[in-house]
C-alpha cells in the first residue's frame, strides 16, 4: 500500500495525510499553496449587511478616493492595491464591519500577511507594540486563520484620517510579514 505525503507549502517537510498542521513549521495543510483567495472574505461574513445597518457606503468611498491607488468593489468593500518595492504589490480591503458598544458603525482597513501559526504568534505580539497604524492580528478566512494587519476606526472619523499614508503603512506592514511567511512569495 502507497502512503502519500503532503507537502507543506512554506518549508517543503512531509507530513502524514492525516495532520492538519505541519510537523516542522506548524502551516494549516489542506492544500499545497495558502489561499490567495480568502481577501474577498476579509471583510466579514458572507451576508450582505442587514437594512437596519448604518449606511458607510459614502464614508468608504471617500475613504478609498482619498487613498489615491487603484481600487476595486471587493465583496462589502474595496480592494485597493498598494505598489510596494520590488514588482510587489498589497491589497488592503476597506469596508463596514459592524458597530462598537455605543452602536457607531465601524469601518475596517484589513491586509492579509498569510497563514496563522503558533510559532509566529510570538513573534507578531511582539511586533503589535511597536507598530503605530494597524495592528496584527488573527483572522478565520475560508474555515482556516490568516494573520492580517487590522485597523477600524469609527465611520465619523474616516474623514479626519490620513487615508493615503494609513493604507500604505498597513500594506507595508502585511506585505514585510507576508514576505517573511511565504518565503518571498507575493500572493495577497
């Protein structure tokens, strides 16, 4: 009887078809690659945002029009594409993700870094108390965690925010780990 193996998909090690995470790096396994994919999920769920719901759409339009870069509808939001050095490039996803505790709808600014593991949650801990836009955090995508670089501010302050240079210093902080992660693959 043939037993086959999995290949992790950032150090390359086998693993036994039954593991669900790597045995040397701690990756999610389940398919060859990370799913660059799962941005069109960052911004939520699946359900479209309930009548009752605020409406941000102009808030994140203006939020998105004043980041200058190119952007797309992405789900409940945008997709807006941050240039970073070296032919690389970043999405960073904003849109309406609910209401605090005193019912102010809240707009998200999201940027994948790559799958979570243990190993590198340390290490990002670490990291969130340097960092002064965005912080890292751990996000279920798909069924599985991705580490992303988060920053929500309440939609009455979207318009006093320095929306071109908080975009950037997201991207630039998830595209530095996700570079880190994929071993210098660019896939979010």
């Amino acid at each position: 009887m043939l037993n086959s193996l999995i290949a992790c998909a950032r150090c390359t090690e086998s693993n036994h078809p039954s593991t669900r995470f790597c045995s040397k790096c701690g990756l999610p396994l389940g398919s060859m690659q990370p799913d660059a994919g799962v941005g069109s999920d960052a911004l939520g769920t699946y359900e479209a945002p309930e009548p009752a719901d605020p409406d941000t759409s102009r808030s994140i339009r203006d939020l998105v029009s004043r980041c200058g870069l190119a952007s797309t509808p992405s789900g409940h939001g945008w997709r807006v594409i941050v240039p970073r050095p070296l032919d690389r490039r970043q999405a960073v996803y904003i849109g309406f993700v609910g209401t605090d505790h005193e019912q102010r709808p809240i707009l998200s600014l999201i940027s994948i870094c790559g799958p979570a593991t243990d190993r590198d949650a340390r290490f990002l801990l670490k990291l969130n108390a340097r960092i002064v836009e965005g912080h890292f955090a751990i996000k279920t995508l798909r069924g599985e965690e991705y580490f992303v670089v988060i920053q929500n501010i309440a939609s009455d302050q979207a318009a006093k925010v320095d929306a071109a240079n908080l975009v950037r210093r997201i991207a630039e902080a998830a595209d530095e780990f996700e570079d880190r992660l994929s071993r210098g693959r660019d896939l979010y």
